[in-house]
C-alpha cells in the first residue's frame, strides 16, 4: 500500500507544494513546527534514510539544500534546521525546520496556519528556489 507521501506525491492528496524535480518533491508540513516546515521526500518510496542508494541520497540531501536555502529567504528565523527520523510513515523525509529556538525543533511544539497562511508562505518559498 503506497505511504501518504506517495499519496500527495501522485496527486492523490493535495499538499503546498514547494518544489520538485525528477527525483524528489517538497511539500509544507500541515502540522508545523513553526511556519515554513517543510517536508523533503524521494518519489521513490524507501522506508529508511540509509537504504537510500548513494546516488539517490546525494540527490535528495542536495535537494533539501536547495528548498532549505528558499525557506531561509523566505521565513524569519536564525536558521533552518535539518532532521530526519522516519518512523510516523515509512517513506523517507527530511524536514526543514525554521527554527527560533530549540523548542522549534522538538516535535512538542506545533503551530497553527490557516489555509491562506499556508499558500502565503509555500508561495514566498517557491519564489525564494534558486
């Protein structure tokens, strides 16, 4: 069964979208830990970080570079945070944290955005991409 990740990467549920290439696809986290998280992920589906091939991991961590450079045009923060833990869904992601604090990238944390918030700043992000 395809994981909600390639649900939203095949259209299947909608998302912000932020960027996308042939090998990847980034999307906001609808349940943010601060505005401008956001979710970096392979089309392919893989469950674990290390059993990306090298090729494909190389892509992907250059990928999230890029997004993660935008989200730094885009959001206020005093940077922007990297992690990746993988066990709410079995599908590869590294999430790119605006972060302000420490409490930012805790997943305790969660900020409200309504829809119109959300397209605001997937908007400012995309016109960030380098």
């Amino acid at each position: 069964m395809p994981s909600i990740f390639t649900k939203i990467i095949n259209g299947d549920i909608p998302c912000y979208k932020i960027a996308e290439d042939d090998d990847n696809f980034a999307f906001l986290d609808i349940n943010p830990n601060a505005k401008g998280h956001t979710l970096c992920v392979p089309k392919k589906e893989v469950d674990k970080l290390l059993d990306l091939d090298e090729a494909s991991y190389m892509k992907l961590m250059a990928f999230s570079r890029k997004v993660g450079q935008a989200i730094e045009a885009s959001v206020e923060c005093q940077r922007v945070g990297m992690s990746v833990i993988g066990l709410e869904v079995p599908h590869v992601h590294v999430h790119l944290i605006p972060l302000q604090s420490m409490k930012n990238a805790t997943f305790q944390y969660k900020e409200s955005l309504k829809p119109e918030e959300f397209e605001k700043v997937a908007q400012s992000i995309r016109d960030n991409l380098k």
